[in-house]
C-alpha cells in the first residue's frame, strides 16, 4: 500500500451515505452517529445540499481570491452580527493559525494562555496552544511563550494569572470535544471572565466542533456570556466541503492588512454554497435541536449500566464517559449497526446528524443498551 495509513481505518468500504446511514461495498448499512467528526450537520447527501452544489459545480468550481464570489457576503452575514467581519480558510487548523497571527499582530509581545485537553489542530502554531501532550510535545520547539492551565482548575488559573503579568491573550474552548465533551464550570467561567477583564487579554473561542448550532446555540459560548474578539469556526461549515472561518469582533477587524494572510483556495465557491444552504437551514430547525438533545441527554441516562460513569454534553453534542475502557468497543457496536467515535479512551462522543429524528434517536439508544 502507497498511501501512508495513519488512521485507525474501518474495516470496510463505503459505497453511499445518505441522512444517518452509511451503505458499505459489501451491503451492510450502519448507523453514524458522528457524522464525520460533526461535519455533515443536515447529514449524509441531503438533497438540498447536493443540488446546490451541482448547479454550482455545473458553473465553475473554484476562482481564487481574485474574485469574489456570489456567495461570500450572504455566508458571511449567516456567521456574523453587526459590527463583526469574517475571513474564510479551508479548515479548523487553518482558523486556528490565523487567529493566533491576528492575536500576536494585536499584542506583538506577551504569553498566550490555553488549557489542557483542548484541541485547536494540528500544525505546529496549533500545537502550541494544544492541550494534548501527546500530539504537541514530540514536536517541540513549537511558538514561544504559550503557557498551559488545566482545564477547570479555578486555583491553578488564579496563580498562573498572579504569576505572569504578561498574559495577553487566551484560546478557550467552553465544551472540549477532543478533549470528551467536556463543558466549563460555571466557577471556572466566572473566573475566567474576572481575569480577562481586569487583565485586558484578548479571548479566542474555539467553535470549530461546538458551534454553529451544534449545541443548539448559534454557538456554545452564548452559553456562558462570553464576549470574545475572535471566534474560529469550520467542521459543519462547508456543507462536507473544506471550509473553515474565523469571525473579528470590535477592535480585531481593523488588524489585517492587505498582504498579511491569503490561501489560494479559500473560500471556495463550491464550499461557500454549500455553507449558505446549511446555515440557513440549520437557523429554521434551532428549536428541533434543541428539543432532539434534550430528548437524546435524557434518553442516554435512563440506560442502566455499571460500566457508565457519566454522561453529559449540550445539544447534539453529547459524551458517554465509561469507567474503564471496553476492549473492542468499536467493532462490537458494528455488530450491532452501529458507527461509534470513542475519545480519550473511553468517551462515546455522539456528533449525530443535527436533523436527526427520534425514531434515530431510540435506535441509537437501543444499540447503546445493547453494547453498555
């Protein structure tokens, strides 16, 4: 085999997709409960979807940053309120990259606060201000001056904000995905939110996986009423095309300057359709997500089982967190038709298809019965 295989590959081969179900070669049909890692939002091939992007594609499918498409400034104005701007990249990693140079542009000396289990991608500025040991330090030296707090630890962040003076921004993700759906404590919030404002730090928060109304929300840090000045957005955005976002608030729309950032592919016009057909659909079914997460959270704690610790999550955004890990998990959920993403070992991180029914819904929770 040619292709380098670093992933931890199904054992099959896809022959269609549509809504929650994904077909293989062989005629099995399973179950996708985290419709490629949150990125399929109206699920697999939705109709809606695949014919805007035909027509599209039937016209051109990519123009460089030389034109600006038809379709720029209607997503744009979907991601954004009043007062905010929005440039595009071609992923999550990509947002990351350019808020951290739109944050150093601003502060041009100074630490950078982040916190651990947080994942923010995977090139080395990305890993920089990465919560996980395990992908950032065997490619160390990464950026300078970033400095890491465990996640929810209210005294380990009042020390390390006593300590350095110098802290000039912070990368916050207020529900880990990566990092087993984890949300932040309101104290912790609280905290964080007396610090930012008295030190004057610059807030980025990360919604590539948790917003554009994964968790019901346009995005989950209107759970917490935070007020960042950059917001990094991509997965679900694209419609299943690379596409990612990063949105300016205030003061942080004025620092780039022609020359300073550029990507020969973003925003591509075939992504860009494909995002304005999910966000606007994604904004008339908020009600219905919210009511199918509610309804999956307490469906998923009447399941009685000794091997469950917790189970937790906002929306569609949900984690199993068991007591130990289950050899083989995933394979045995195949056997019962089922795709499961496990994080961390031993978190089932459900990322269903936003429109996702509750006749799916009890199916998914029956096979969890089953399984746990």
């Amino acid at each position: 085999m040619r292709y380098l295989n670093i992933y931890n590959n199904y054992d099959f081969e896809i022959d269609k997709a549509r809504g929650v179900y994904v077909y293989t070669k062989s005629g099995q049909k399973y179950l996708d409960t985290f419709s490629g890692i949150g990125v399929l939002a109206l699920g697999h091939s939705h109709p809606e979807v695949i014919q805007a992007l035909t027509a599209k594609l039937n016209r051109y499918a990519h123009s460089s940053n030389f034109f600006l498409d038809e379709d720029t400034e209607a997503v744009a104005e979907l991601l954004t309120k009043a007062g905010e701007k929005v440039f595009f990249v071609n992923s999550g990693t990509e947002a990351t990259e350019l808020a951290l140079k739109i944050v150093k542009k601003k502060i041009t000396a100074g630490k950078i606060l982040f916190f651990s289990n947080s994942f923010h991608g995977r090139t080395l500025g990305a890993l920089s201000i990465n919560g996980f040991p395990g992908i950032r330090d065997q490619f160390k030296p990464l950026l300078p001056d970033t400095i890491e707090v465990e996640f929810n630890n209210l005294t380990q962040l009042q020390e390390v904000a006593r300590n350095n003076p110098d802290i000039k921004a912070v990368f916050f993700e207020p529900l880990q995905g990566s990092g087993g759906i984890k949300t932040a404590d309101s104290e912790f919030i609280a905290e964080l939110k007396k610090q930012i404002n008295q030190n004057n730090w610059l807030l980025t928060v990360d919604e590539i996986q948790s917003g554009l109304y994964r968790t019901a929300k346009k995005y989950a840090y209107q759970y917490f009423d935070l007020k960042p000045d950059l917001v990094t957005v991509a997965k679900s955005l694209g419609g299943g095309l690379p596409l990612g976002a990063v949105i300016m608030t205030g003061q942080m729309t004025e620092v780039l300057k022609p020359g300073d950032h550029g990507s020969t592919f973003a925003p591509n016009p075939l992504a860009l359709r494909g995002a304005r057909v999910v966000l606007s659909k994604l904004k008339t079914i908020q009600n219905d997500i919210q009511a199918s997460g509610q309804y999956f959270l307490e469906e998923l704690k009447q399941i009685e089982s000794d091997q469950i610790k917790e189970v937790r999550g906002l929306g569609l955004m949900l984690g199993i967190e068991l007591k130990k890990e289950i050899p083989n998990l995933r394979e045995k959920a195949l056997a019962e038709g089922l795709l499961l993403n496990i994080v961390k070992g031993k978190v089932i991180r459900l990322l269903p298809a936003l429109n996702i029914s509750k006749t799916e819904i009890d199916q998914i929770i029956k096979s969890l019965k089953a399984l746990l």
